[in-house]
C-alpha cells in the first residue's frame, strides 16, 4: 500500500503544482495585443504625420518682439505668405515664409524632419539675412498641441528656446516662439504667428 500511497501523493503534488501555475500557451498574447498593450505602457507613437496639418499655402500675421530678454516690450507686425511642401513621403517638409511690415521684409525657411526611430521631429529654421541653419529645436506633438526645444545663445549668454504649435484646425493654427534665460521657470514670447489657410 505504500507504494500506492506514494505515488498518489506525488500525482496529487504534481496537480496542485500545475494548478498554481498556469500553462505558458494560455498567458501569451497576440502581437495585436501586445502592441495595444506597448501603447498603455508609454510606448513611442507614430508620429510621422503629425505635421500633415501644414502642408500647403497660408497667409500669416507676425508680430516678432525686437529685443527679446531686455525688458523691451516693442513688437513689429508683419503680413505675408507661407508655403509648405512635404517631402519623402510626409517624413519632412520644406516651409517657405515671405513677409512685410514697417520694419521691412521678412525670409524665412524651415526644414522639418521626422525620426522615425526616436518618434520626434526636428525643425531647423534659416533666414535670408543670415545665411544659417539655426540649432534644430526637436519635440513632438501630444493632445494636439506641439512642443520643441533647444539651446542656443543670445547675446553671449545660454538660453533655452521654445516652440509651440496650437491651435491646430483645418484652416487655421497657432506658433508661438519663446525665450527662457532661467533654465525654463519662465518664458518670453518673442514671435506669435497667427496663420490661415489661403483662399484659391
């Protein structure tokens, strides 16, 4: 009877064993699943056409603060066109600015590049008076609005830089630039562009 008993006390042990622990096919999942799953746990989105929104023609209103972080509160306003063109599929866009105001005119050209291994965006801005690419501020987009950074000098001094896209709908949306020389506790809007779509 021993051996019995014996044998049934280890088929009894092996079940309970094999209860406490679930087969492995019955806790796998499907790689549906799994990316669902990737994106509740703070996975990357693809981001890549978030900057569709500012493909084509717009007229613009730009008011550009002259001299920014000195106390200055004596802002220039501008009117003019932007046009933007994508490239490589949508993964980078071209955009073109032309403008006139009463501090005369206005050239300005971005360069907008999406990584697809990062899931951000850079955008590298350059204007006709310089010649030169400026450092790219890189960022990405999340409940519909835009954020980018970088860090550049001003006046000799290392500043924070700012851009925020907003405002985003079919015909219109929002940028705004701004400075911070206290490592980001406050900012200074410097350039607020208001831009619509161009009527055919």
């Amino acid at each position: 009877m021993r051996p019995v008993r014996a044998a049934v006390s280890c088929i009894l042990s092996c079940l309970f064993g094999l209860a406490a622990y679930p087969p492995v096919a019955l806790t796998q999942t499907s790689p549906a699943a799994s990316a669902t799953a990737d994106e509740h746990a703070g996975a990357p989105r693809d981001g890549q056409h978030d900057f569709d929104f500012n493909i084509g023609t717009w007229k613009t209103h730009i008011r550009r603060l002259q001299h920014p972080l000195t106390g200055s509160t004596t802002w220039v306003e501008l009117d003019g066109t932007v046009t933007v063109r994508p490239i490589w599929g949508g993964r980078a866009q071209i955009e073109e600015v032309e403008a006139n105001g009463a501090a005369g005119h206005f050239e300005d050209l971005a360069l907008f590049l999406y990584n697809p291994e990062a899931h951000q965006w850079s955008q590298t801005f350059s204007n006709s008076r310089y010649g030169s690419l400026s450092v790219p501020a890189i960022g990405e987009f999340k409940n519909g609005r835009g954020e980018f950074f970088d860090q550049e000098s001003l006046d000799g001094r290392a500043i924070l830089v700012r851009v925020v896209w907003s405002d985003i709908a079919p015909d219109s949306h929002h940028f705004e630039q701004s400075y911070s020389n206290d490592g980001g506790r406050t900012w200074e809007p410097n350039f607020v562009a208001v831009v619509t779509r161009a009527k055919p």
